[in-house]
C-alpha cells in the first residue's frame, strides 16, 4: 500500500468508532492501522487468527478481516461471528472476492486485495454511515 496520503479532514469522521484489524500479514496490518489513524479512528488492535480477533472483539464497532489467516480459511467464520455475537460492521479483504460474496449475512462488503488506501477510506465511511443509521 505504501505512504498514505489521508487528508486531515477525514480526521473528524467518527473518532468514537473503533476498528479491529484482523489480519495475518503484519506489513498489510500496518498500513490498514495508518489508514485508519490518519482518519481519526481508533484502532482496537490487531489478530492473526480467529482467537484473537474474538478476544478483541468486545471492543470493535468495525473490522477489517481478511479470508485467510494464520489458522487457516477461518475469515469468514469470524465474520459471522463478529456480526452475530458482537453487532461489529464487517468488510472483508481478500484476493478472492467469491469466496465470501453473499456467504456471511450482515457483513458491509468485500474489497479485493491488495487494498489501496483509498478503498480502506472509502470502505471506512461507508461503515461508520451505516453505523449511524442501524
């Protein structure tokens, strides 16, 4: 993804949203906690696998959460979850969009790895604008 460029406007977007990012490459985990700093938004922490990003969870109101992870294909698991148990906004992130399209009820969407910051932006205001109105 490399160097983000997020204007400081996006800065007053929904600073009381927290994000966890749920992902098993550290470099791609990185650049997704920039992206959502430099929006203004917390970032509750970062998971590798599904243990993880389930004792994270209490404390998300959004997460990114890519297909496969550390423990395997347990991406979209996760996502059910995280919508089901914890009222959590989900977008997923994967290189193989049909693997979750249409399988995980309630997740916000699927953006196509690798992501460019302006996706995560863009993905990041239309989660917290859905946040408002549920």
């Amino acid at each position: 993804m490399g160097i983000n460029a997020v204007h400081a406007s996006h800065k007053d977007l929904a600073s009381s949203q927290r994000v966890l990012i749920v992902e098993d490459e550290f470099l791609i985990a990185l650049d997704l906690e920039e992206t959502v700093r430099a929006m203004g938004l917390a970032v509750t922490g970062m998971a590798a696998d599904k243990e993880q990003a389930l004792r994270l969870a209490p404390m998300a109101d959004i997460a990114f959460v890519d297909v496969n992870l550390s423990d395997g294909a347990t991406g979209p698991e996760i996502g059910q979850r995280l919508v089901e148990e914890f009222g959590i906004t989900v977008v997923f992130m994967t290189g193989n969009p049909e693997a979750v399209i249409g399988k995980v009820k309630g997740a916000l969407g699927v953006v196509t790895k690798p992501v460019r910051p302006s996706v995560v932006e863009r993905s990041l205001r239309s989660a917290v604008e859905a946040r408002r109105r549920a």
